[in-house]
C-alpha cells in the first residue's frame, strides 16, 4: 500500500511540471451558473516575446449543461492600450450527444487550443476578459472557465 502511495504521488509531481506553462487560471462559477453580465478576466505578463504561443480555453461543465456548444467573448487589452474583441465558439459534445472533454462524476473538463502557433507583439501585461455570449441570461451548469497560456515547444 505505501509503495502505491509514493508512486502515485510521485507520478502527480512528474505530471505536474509543465514548464511549457507560461499562465493557467481557472476560476469558480458561483452556483453553477455563468450570467452573462459575469466577466472573467486574466492578467498575464509576458517578457518573451520571440517564442511562439498557445492559448487554450479551459471549461468545466456539468453534464446537465443544457447545450452542445458554448459562444464566448473574448476581449483582450494589450500592454499598449490596444484592445481586440472576439467571438468564440466551442463544440462540446458530437452530434449524438457525447461530451469531448474529459469526465469524472458529474462534470466535464474541456481544454480547447483557441490560438495557435502565436507570438505576443509586445511584452508586458495582458488583460484577457470572457463573457459568455449564449442567448440566456443565466447559463446553468458551468462549473469553472479558465485560461490556459504555454509555450509551444
């Protein structure tokens, strides 16, 4: 049992260190519901900017979510004031209804590559913000909406 112990903590730590990961952010929907006058913004300083980026959207859905897709607003604000807005849009679940993210219990934890192969034009402080931009004013069952920034190897 105590060898069990020491490799699965051991084979966390190894899976842990990802030194790609340049930010990861997740943060908590209160009460499973996302409201559309909810924003969720990162801030994410950057100082390299030769190598070139990912950037994923991480979400946590329950498995009650009522929907197969998920529309976003992205804005972002860069070091210079400029500022970009985007619409995102996530399918979570095939045509039959199976989720594509990753399930334990009742929840479904989805990372999707949403910029790829980037390079940041300027380094210094970045300001991401997302809305959720569904047709309801309460969007039940999200769990968690993240950020994900990693260097591409």
């Amino acid at each position: 049992m105590r060898r069990a112990v020491v490799f699965l903590s051991f084979l966390i730590a190894l899976t842990a260190c990802d030194t790609n990961v340049v930010f990861e952010e997740n943060r908590a929907m209160n009460d499973f519901v996302w409201n559309t006058d909810s924003t969720v913004s990162f801030e994410v300083n950057i100082e390299d900017t030769l190598s070139k980026y990912n950037m994923y959207f991480n979400l946590r859905n329950q498995k009650s979510y009522d929907f197969s897709n998920l529309y976003v607003y992205y804005k972002s604000r860069l070091p210079n004031g400029a500022r970009d807005l985007d619409t995102l849009h996530f399918v979570l679940a095939d045509p039959s209804g199976k989720w594509r993210g990753k399930g334990s219990g009742e929840l479904i934890n989805n990372q999707i590559l949403f910029k790829m192969n980037f390079r940041f034009p300027m380094s210094g402080k970045y300001i991401f913000i997302m809305e959720q931009g569904m047709r309801r004013k309460e969007l039940k069952g999200i769990a968690d909406v993240g950020l994900r920034v990693e260097k591409v190897k």
